[in-house]
C-alpha cells in the first residue's frame, strides 16, 4: 500500500501520483516484484525499501547518490504481529530524504505515523523534511512514554493478582511483560545512539533552532529509557520474589504433609503390631482394644503437640 500525501489547505491531501515536496508512506510487506517496480517508480536504491522493511533492521542512517536514509524503531502492540508472546514489540520505520520528496517505510501499521496521517497538527508538513522527521522523532518518544505507562499499570495489576494466587497464567503475564520491557530497552537505546550520532554530525542539516528541539527530543528519549529500564529491574526483582514466595509456600506445604505422615505413622506402626498373629501382652484383657486405642491417640496428640511449638505444622 502507498499513500502521496502533500499540505494543502491547512491539511494533508491524498493524491494519486507523487509531486514535489510530497510526502509518500508505503506500508508492506511487498514481494520482490512488488519492491523492485516502487524503488524504480520513486528512483530509490531497493535496498533503502528491504532494509526498513525488515522487522529486525536496527537503528541507523546512511546516504547513497544524493539521498538519505534514516531508520529507528517505534513501539507497536504485539497484536498477532510477532510469534513471541510479549505485549508490545518494535518494529523499524524507514525515512528516505530525496531532493523532490520524503518517504516512509514500515512493515506493520504503527501509531506513530497513523497519527500524522489521521491527525497532523497544524504546523506538520512534510514539505520541510527536516522538521518532518523530527516531528517523527518527537512523537516515536512520546509513544514510547505512553506504552511504558501502559506497561506500568498492567504490571502492577498481574502483581495485584499474584499476592492472592500463585497460578502459573499470573506468572506468565509477568514475563510477557518483561519480554515487552527488553523490546523496549534494546530498541530505545539504539535510537538514543542514532540521534547523538545525527546531532553529533548533523546529518539533517538543521538550523540551531531545530537543534535544540533534537536536544529535547534526544532528553525525552533518554528519559524512556530510564523508564523503560527502572521498570524492568522492578519487574525482574519482583519475578525473583515471587518466585521465592511461591518456592517457600511448596516448602511449607511439604513440611505439613510430611508432619501429618509422621503422626499418622505412629498409630499405625502399634495398630500393625497388634495385628500380627503372634502371642502379645495383654490380648486377652477385655479392655485390650481400648488400650491400643488410647496409646495410639495419646501418641499422635504428644507429635502434634510437639511440632505445633517447634512451628513445624
């Protein structure tokens, strides 16, 4: 799917050909035919589209013959996309700089840039490419920030769950959310080092101004990474000691059962001996079976006794 999308009117208009100054989102996936006829309709190098649309391209940038790649990668919700079972993975975008236009490339519908297309604010255009991919950048943080919050919560409502139940599903939870938090750790901090790198070199070729709103935007990323890494090792103590919890509880069941067995052993043990076919004291007096009774009872009340104080039942 291709969309041209060019600011007229003080909105994004959908258009059926590429001009000047336009801007082009392509989602995938597209097979080998597909992506040779649309790198040789836009005049792109093929491997600027296969590269963003791998799904496990890594963030970076780099020019070829006049244009310009950069590629970072957003946050989506896992919803089928991924065989790992996490709730939120990432995926890369792709944005290829040209003289005549600026184009994207995704391989899943992400919010990043349903957002601009839906919903741009009034000052988007992508006419400007440089603020263009900045806005990108701006917004891939933000989404970031609003996931880990989701996150957040989630997690402490499987926590929540967890101190009342100790079923393997709550668990489970747990660590779909901790392979969320490594999608994000992973991801943010190679974006963090793509943005040092292209304020470090300018690669945009921006103006002060907007260097200082890359400044920002390198803070608001780096600040979910913090997030992003905080909530992980919360998450990874909070497995460990439930993980303790629920190893300690097994204990201690196991040590009940094994004090009832020992104190049902003790009146079985005497009952045997009284049933074996073989002379024993007493088996004559009619008051035999109360005896027998009355020690096997007496026995097992002194082992209860005595593991109630020692705290062992």
């Amino acid at each position: 799917m291709v969309v041209y999308l060019k600011r007229e009117n003080g909105g994004l208009k959908r258009l059926n050909a590429p001009e000047p100054g336009c801007w082009i989102h392509v989602y995938g996936p597209f097979g080998n035919e597909a992506t040779q006829k649309l790198s040789e309709q836009l005049s792109i190098d093929i491997d600027f589209i296969t590269d963003s649309l791998d799904i496990d391209e890594r963030s970076r940038y780099e020019s070829d013959e006049g244009k310009d790649l950069i590629v970072f990668r957003t946050p989506i919700e896992n919803d089928g996309l991924s065989d790992s079972e996490a709730l939120y993975i990432t995926v890369p975008i792709g944005i290829i700089r040209s003289p005549e236009y600026v184009v994207t490339v995704s391989a899943f519908k992400n919010p990043v840039i349903e957002f601009f297309i839906n919903s741009p604010p009034k000052t988007f255009n992508p006419a400007n490419q440089e603020q263009f991919i900045l806005a990108l950048f701006e917004k891939n943080g933000l989404k970031y920030a609003e996931f880990l919050r989701q996150i957040n919560n989630k997690r402490y409502a499987f926590e929540k769950a967890l101190y009342n139940s100790s079923r393997n599903e709550d668990l489970f939870k747990l660590l779909n959310i901790q392979k969320s938090l490594v999608y994000f750790v992973t991801s943010l901090r190679a974006n963090d080092l793509l943005m040092l790198k292209i304020q470090r070199t300018n690669f945009l070729k921006i103006q002060e101004d907007d260097m200082d709103t890359l400044r920002d935007i390198i803070i608001d990323s780096q600040q979910a990474l913090e997030m992003s890494e905080m909530y992980s090792n919360i998450l990874n103590g909070t497995m460990d000691a439930f993980a303790s919890i629920i190893s300690n509880n097994l204990n201690e069941i196991m040590k009940r059962l094994t004090s009832v067995t020992i104190i049902i052993s003790i009146p079985m043990l005497i009952a045997s001996f009284y049933g074996m076919n073989v002379e024993l004291p007493g088996e004559h007096n009619p008051f035999a079976f109360v005896f027998v009774f009355s020690l096997c009872i007496l026995f097992s009340v002194l082992i209860a006794t005595y593991f109630f104080r020692k705290r062992w039942f």
